[in-house]
C-alpha cells in the first residue's frame, strides 16, 4: 500500500519524531520519512497514517520499527581517521601518564550513537593497541536508539566496505577472515565492549566516562536539544575527560562552560578541566568506611566528588573520593576521630 501524506498529517507526523527522539526533518525531507514509514501502515495495520501516528505513541513495537526505518546508520571503521591518531598519539598518553600517578587504573569510554558498532570496535582497537588490558580495566560501550543496528554490533562480523579504509595490519591482528569473505572480531576482546539501547535525548543511567565520542549523531537534533546534550556529555565526563565530536556538528555550550577547546593536528578536541593540581584521591579500607566518610563529609559541607577505581581486592570499595587538597588535613582528623580507616595506599594522587 502507497501511503499519501497530508501535509498536516506529515507535519504532525515529524513533530513527534522531533518531541520524542530528537529526531528531524526539514520539510525538505518530508518524502523521505513518508517513503520510509509507508509500508509499516500494512504491517502495523492502520488505515491511515494519522492512525499510525496515534498507535506509535502507545506501541512500542511500532516505535522500535520506526526508529530502525527512520534512523540513517551509515557508518565505517575508523572514519575520520585523525581522530583515532589523535586519540592514540595525545589523549590516550595523557590519561594513562595521568591515572597511573592518580592509581585510578578504569579506563572507560562511551561511543554515542554508535550505530552498527564500526566506532565502538575502531576505539577498541585505538586502546588495545596503546593500552595493556593487564594493567587497565578497559570498558568500552556502544548506545544507539536502533536497536536493529546494536543487534549488528553484537554480532561483531563486518564486510569488505565497513573496513574500506581499515589496514591489513588491523585486521589480521582483531579479527579472524571467514570463507564468505566477511571479518569477524576475535572473540576474546569482545568482552571490553557492551552494547546498549539508548535515547540520547531521555534520562541515562548515572556514569561517567574518561572519552565520550558522539559524531555525526547530533546532526539529527534541533539546537535546543543539541546544547543541553552537550551539557549532559559535559556531566557524563571525569574531569579531565575528553569529548570528541564531528567537525560540522558545532558545539552548542553556555559561555561558563567548564569545557576547554583543544586544537591538536588542525583538529578541535573538548576537554573537561582537570581537578589533577586541586584534589587528592582518599580511598577506604571497606565498603562501610568509604559510607560514613561520604556521610560525614555531608554533614561537614565539604565539596568532593566520588569516582570508580580499580578494586583491589573483592572486599574492596570499587570507589575513591576526590577531595579538595585545602581541606585534606581537617577531613584526616575528621576521619580519625571517627574511626574511619583509609585503605592500604591511603592517599594517592597529585
Ligand atoms: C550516522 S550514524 C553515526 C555512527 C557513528 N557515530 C559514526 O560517526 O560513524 C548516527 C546514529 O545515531 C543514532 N541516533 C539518532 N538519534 C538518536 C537518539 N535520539 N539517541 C541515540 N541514538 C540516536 C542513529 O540510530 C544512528 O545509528
């Protein structure tokens, strides 16, 4: 069945993409998104496309084929390749050399809009290839809204285009050449990456990331939505973290934003600003010591973040806080006179 759009009836039609995934169309467009949704009138059995709006606000099912119908997912490894140089020959460098001095040895990152997974596997491959997984927790997650597209990415397996730019040397080293002429990643470091659906534009799980890479994703988002993103990736950093982007999608932030702009090899980089010269790293012998310290410091009105830090052993408190230097020797007392006990390297950090 041919759908025939009303132009009220496409207009509505794309106000709801817009409201609830950020997703948008000029009306430039309008044929795309009414070639794209016509046939899912027949399989979702709707007579009418303002039917088929009305159902997708309730189905989810139909909101899942939309979704994967409307969403472009084009995608390949190491596309713009000057920013896996940049990542391996500059950030990757610092936040080793940094997290080494601070023994914070998580290293995670999160590819945005990840699509079919070429991105996340490129940064795996990045890391891997600067990083001894021995010495790093190395954590890497994939997020699309497609979910089509993360099934792909979990499958792992890729085409001759998907790795048209990607060098012998890549491929023999991750991953293993199938008779149908396709490339599967080795098995074993699959378990440095997990695939999650996510709307980027609806709340996220509580986290956060020493890289975030969200390119040519944002291009699908009117301003507004655009600059409170940036603000959430801005959240979703460690300090010191960095935020990569595509270079037409511009940087929407507020003038205070606590966002460096870094030009490294004719490229922009973002970088959250560093807490390395005003924080020191307390870490507690128990869980149970690590609650009454965070208790404690509430009560007291002390400013202090906490972060993820490599457990040292299964009893362990898998977080630190980072607290101002001013106040570490008042916070020292505070902790004695309470009991609390610091863990065995106690004090760590610059
Ligand atoms: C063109 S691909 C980019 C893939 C990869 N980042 C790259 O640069 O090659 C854009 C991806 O953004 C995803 N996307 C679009 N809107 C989204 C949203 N609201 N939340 C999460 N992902 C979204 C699409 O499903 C698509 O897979």
């Amino acid at each position: 069945m041919n759908a025939r759009f009303s132009g009220k009836e496409i207009a509505d039609f794309c106000h709801f993409l817009a409201r609830e995934y950020g997703l948008c169309f000029a009306p430039t467009r309008y044929s795309f998104v009414e070639n794209r949704i016509g046939p899912l009138l027949n399989a979702f059995c709707c007579q009418t496309p303002a039917e088929l709006l009305h159902k997708a606000k309730t189905d989810l099912a139909l909101r899942v084929e939309l979704l994967n119908t409307l969403t472009t997912n084009e995608t390949w490894f190491f596309r713009h390749p000057q920013h896996f140089l940049i990542l391996k020959n500059h950030v990757l460098r610092e936040l080793v050399e940094y997290k080494r001095k601070i023994d914070n040895k998580q290293l995670s990152i999160w590819s945005a809009g990840c699509s079919t997974g070429a991105e996340t596997y490129s940064l795996l491959f990045a890391v891997l290839d600067c990083i001894n997984p021995a010495e790093f927790n190395i954590q890497i997650t994939g997020s699309d809204i497609s979910s089509d597209a993360l099934k792909t990415a979990r499958i792992a397996c890729y085409n001759k285009h998907d790795l048209r730019i990607t060098g012998q040397e890549v491929l023999h080293k991750y991953f293993i050449e199938k008779p149908d002429d396709t490339w599967q990643i080795k098995q074993e470091i699959l378990k440095y990456t997990k695939f999650e659906l996510l709307n980027l534009l609806k709340s996220w799980p509580a986290r956060t990331f020493d890289i975030i890479f969200c390119r040519n994703t944002m291009i699908y988002f009117d301003n507004a939505s655009k600059t409170s993103l940036t603000q959430r990736f801005l959240s979703a950093l460690n300090p010191g973290g960095y935020f990569f982007t595509s270079a037409n999608e511009t940087i929407h932030m507020n003038d205070d934003a606590d966002l460096k702009k870094l030009f490294i090899e004719n490229e922009i980089i973002y970088q959250r600003s560093s807490v390395k010269i005003e924080h020191q790293v307390l870490k507690f012998a128990t869980p149970s010591d690590l609650l009454r310290a965070l208790n404690l410091l509430q009560n007291h009105g002390f400013e202090y973040h906490l972060e993820k830090i490599h457990q040292a052993h299964n009893l362990a408190p898998t977080r630190a806080i980072y607290l101002n230097r001013r106040d570490i020797e008042k916070v020292k007392e505070l902790f004695a006179l309470n009991a609390i006990k610091l863990g065995n390297s106690g004090t760590a950090g610059q």
